[in-house]
C-alpha cells in the first residue's frame, strides 16, 4: 500500500469517526485543534486506524500522533515492518 492509499484511508476513517467531512481533511490537518477529537475519540480514531489497516499500534505512542500527515507516516511504518 502506498502513502497515498494510506492517505485516503486514513482521511476517510477521520472523517467517520470524527464526523467532519473528508474534504475538508488535510495532511496539516490536527486531530484536537482542527477536527475537534476529544480524548475518548482519539482513542476510538487508534482503534479504528488499526482495525482499517489490519495492524496493531502501541496506543501511546499513536495518541502522540496530532495531525493527519504524521499519522499517515505513523501508520506507514508499521505497514512496512
């Protein structure tokens, strides 16, 4: 899967979760101050990134992650293990 299959992906489960709408998702795009996440959504956004890409993320570490882009990147690296 390349970035920019991740990219989509990763908007489309913001958006669901987060209920905002997917165009107005960018890669600057941050969770809490942009998309308006609170704490419990930023867990369910983890839960649902891991469930969309079949992979299992240390929850610390992916709570860290505040915008769309270093999710993507984030989301890559476990992809390319």
């Amino acid at each position: 899967m390349d970035r920019t299959e991740i990219e989509k992906k990763v908007k489309q489960v913001t958006a669901k979760v987060l209920g905002v709408d997917e165009n107005s998702i960018t890669s600057e795009s941050r969770f809490v101050e942009d998309l308006g996440a609170e704490s419990v959504q930023s867990l369910e956004l983890v839960a649902a990134f891991e469930e969309a890409f079949d992979i299992e993320m240390e929850e610390d570490a992916a709570l860290q992650v505040k915008t769309v882009g270093k999710a993507v990147e984030f989301i890559s690296k476990y992809l390319n293990k």
